[in-house]
C-alpha cells in the first residue's frame, strides 16, 4: 500500500468458497482482494454442525483462530481442546490443526494469517 488510505470491505459484500481444508472461508481482508500490504489477511471461517476440517498445516503462515459462535474442539500441534466463543488459539507456522464443529449450531472464527492466506502454503496431512 502506497499511502495512509485505510481500506475497508464489509461482510455483505464478500463471496464465499471452500479451502482446502473444507471450511467455508469468507475473506474480509487480503492482497488478492483489496489494496493493503499483503503482509497479514483476516477471514471468517463457516463449519455446520457435525463439520471438521481435513487435519492440514502451513509451511510459512501463522494463524490466528479467534471464536465467534458454536462450540468444538481445535486440534493443534498434537493437542485436542474443547473451544468455545471468545476463544483465540495461535496457530504457529508447521503445526498441524483441524477444527470440528461439536455443537448444534453454526460454528463461525476469524482466522488471521501473517503471512496473508494461500491455498500454495495448505498442506494436507492423513
């Protein structure tokens, strides 16, 4: 970003799609999408009940899971844990994680990678 122009999207604006791991991602923030530094995205990731995520890592990308609604339990870096919201995990970069989706309603977190998300740094294990 060349100048101090703060950039702003809103959810009602943003398409949906699948990741690699099987969650519905939302991308509120990333370089692909709006004008910004490219350094970091935030996304809303989407599970319904009875949903987890393929067990998977990233080479170079921390994450940031910050728990917006439903309960689970988070995989990470061989621990298992019960999340719920209001709940933020760090994520560091080659651990493997899965999320899933134990409750009865949607399960919503924010996901923060630095750096910004790419499907290229999504590595499938199992």
């Amino acid at each position: 970003m060349s100048d101090n122009t703060p950039t702003m999207t809103s959810v009602q604006d943003i398409v949906s799609y699948p990741t690699k791991d099987g969650s519905e991602i939302l991308e509120l923030i990333h370089p692909d999408i709006v004008s910004c530094s490219g350094r970091q995205s935030l996304a809303e990731a989407r599970l319904a009940p009875g949903q987890k995520t393929q067990r998977h890592r990233h080479l170079v990308t921390e994450e940031i899971y910050h728990i917006l609604s439903g309960h689970g339990l988070m995989e990470c870096a061989g621990n298992i844990f019960s999340v719920q919201p209001g709940d933020s995990i760090v994520i560091p970069p080659g651990a493997i994680h899965a999320m899933d989706n134990t409750g009865a309603e949607l399960m919503r977190f924010l996901c923060c990678c630095a750096p910004a998300y790419r499907h290229s740094d999504t590595e499938l294990v199992d």
